[in-house]
C-alpha cells in the first residue's frame, strides 16, 4: 500500500500523544502513527519529490501542525512534541476512531477550521464557512501539491521537449546529445566529446574521451526518428563498435526501441539505451534546453529561536 495521506495520521498522532503526555521525540510519533497505519518497511524508504524527507514522516508532521493550530498539542522543544490538555480533553471525548469527516474538517485547519470552547468545557469544531465544499486536495499537505504541481511541470517540459527536438536538424541532435552528456559528468570538458556523424560514420554519430589521453572512449549514435528503433539498427550499431574496438556504446532515440531491441541490448555487454522519454526526462534533469526558476520556500529556522545556544 502507498503512504496514506496526511489526514489519515491525525489520529494516531494524537493518539500517541495522549499515551505519552510528556514530550515525546518527534521521530517516535512518525514511526508510532507509521505502525498505526500498517505503512510498510518499503513504503516508509519513500521521498517526496524533492528527495529531502521520507514521505512518512512528512505526512506526520502536517498531521501534527494541524493538531497544534487547532491547539490540541505543541512542540515544547526542538524535535519533540507534546500533548495539551484541551488535546487531552479532545482525545477522551472523540473515542476511536474519528469519524471520516473529523479528520478531513481537522486537515482543513489552515483557514475553513477552527476550535471553539462552548459553555467552557465542550470541545467542538467549527466550520468558518459551513457552506463551503470539502475540496479534494484538502487532504493533500502543501509538500504533496508541491511535489505534484513539480511533477506536473516537469512532464510538460518534456512534452515540450519532445516536441521541440522532433523539428530540428539530425545534425543538431547529435550536438544536443552530446551537451546532454557533458552536462552528466562525461568528459573532462565539452572539447572531450567529438561529433563524427555523417556518411561513413559507421553508425557513430559521436565519441566521448573518459580520460584526458584519450585511452578509454564512449561512442555515441543518435536517431532523431519517428519508427521504434528496431534489432537490426543495435545490431548495427554493437558492429560498428566492434569495428572501433569499443567496449562502451549508447543508443539514444527520440522515440522508442522494439522489445526485441532491448533484449538484444541485455544480451551483450557495454550498450545503454536512452529511449525519447528517458531522454527528455535527463535533459529536464540536467537542464539542457530548459531553463529553471528558483522558488523560496520558507521554514522556520529552529537554531534562531534557541536561546540556550545564545
């Protein structure tokens, strides 16, 4: 099963804080509300998009942020937190498990929720806008629509990619493959990778020195086409290695390469395929014909607010 959503920690957070009301570390209640919710061993190894945080715990910590705003708990000290005593109070009152609709009004604390104190000692929840609709992202965390609103531009730069190498020249392709290369670590510097492409290349269409001598090459064919790269053409292509006694080759193709394609290529040693998707995606990630805007994202700074280290 994927990491539920964050919603879907609430509970057993403030659960487990209840069970502990000292404060507790926080990497505890990640793992306690992770056990709660039979997440697996596999599941939990998840990051978000960004690579920066197990997903797992990313999702825990929105579940606690909605239970301190809606100030049922706090975070006493850095990396620990802690059950109040109107959360101790909400615990009792709401026994397992919330209803459905609870934990979703509860995601929603940033603005639509809120807790109020009727008579002095009943805890309900409030809706600010009763008639507004529950949206659908509501239990989707800012990272989540981060990740995703990233994952969605990030397939439309390669679409657009795409899109854009089908029009241009196979000369320029073969440039384009060979920056895309450089950009990845290959060759000491731009000069080290050699465009050859052209009649009598001997279906090489450029050549990459691993060293500054020379001593150990990469040899590179680039297709800009529209058919699936077929048998014959790796077949051709691990020849013309053989001819230049080469050990390492890559095929790379602006579409796709036939199943028998690829297991021709898994049958010998020293050829990597790099398919129009796989391609596109490596040009997103080196950023090779694609230029990147930075986007600040404020987090509170812990150590700033610690005034024993003053």
């Amino acid at each position: 099963m994927a990491v539920p959503t964050y919603d879907r920690f609430i509970e057993p957070v403030l659960r487990f804080l209840a069970l502990h009301p000292a404060d507790v570390p926080a990497k505890e209640a990640h793992v306690a509300a992770a056990d709660s919710l039979g997440v697996s061993e596999q599941d939990r190894d998840e990051l978000l998009p960004s690579g920066s945080q197990l997903v797992y715990k990313n999702r825990a910590g929105w579940a606690h942020d909605r239970l301190k705003r809606a100030g049922l708990s706090s975070s006493p000290r850095r990396g620990t937190w802690q059950i109040t005593q109107e959360g101790l109070k909400f615990n009792a009152d709401h026994p397992q498990p919330f209803p459905a609709e609870l934990a979703t009004e509860l995601a929603k604390g940033f603005v639509e929720v809120r807790l109020k104190k009727l008579n002095g000692d009943i805890i309900t929840l409030e809706k600010e806008n009763p008639d507004s609709p529950i949206q659908e992202d509501a239990i989707s965390s800012p990272d989540d629509r981060l990740g995703q609103a990233l994952k969605e531009l990030r397939e439309s730069a390669q679409s657009d990619l795409i899109e854009a190498i089908a029009k241009v020249s196979p000369t320029f392709f073969e440039s384009i493959v060979l920056d895309l290369l450089h950009r990845m670590g290959y060759g000491a510097t731009r000069e080290d990778l050699q465009r050859v492409g052209g009649s009598g290349d001997g279906g090489i269409d450029g050549i990459i020195s691993l060293d500054r001598l020379g001593l150990e090459k990469v040899y590179v064919q680039a297709k800009r086409w529209q058919n699936s790269v077929g048998r014959p053409e790796l077949q051709a292509f691990y020849g013309a290695l053989a001819g230049h006694k080469a050990r390492k080759g890559v095929f790379i193709t602006t579409s796709s390469f036939t199943a028998q394609a690829s297991e021709f290529a898994r049958s010998v040693e020293g050829i990597v395929l790099v398919d129009g998707t796989r391609l596109a995606s490596l040009m997103v990630q080196h950023e090779v014909g694609v230029n990147s805007r930075i986007v600040r994202i404020p987090k509170i700074d812990s150590d700033y607010f610690d005034e024993e280290a003053i």
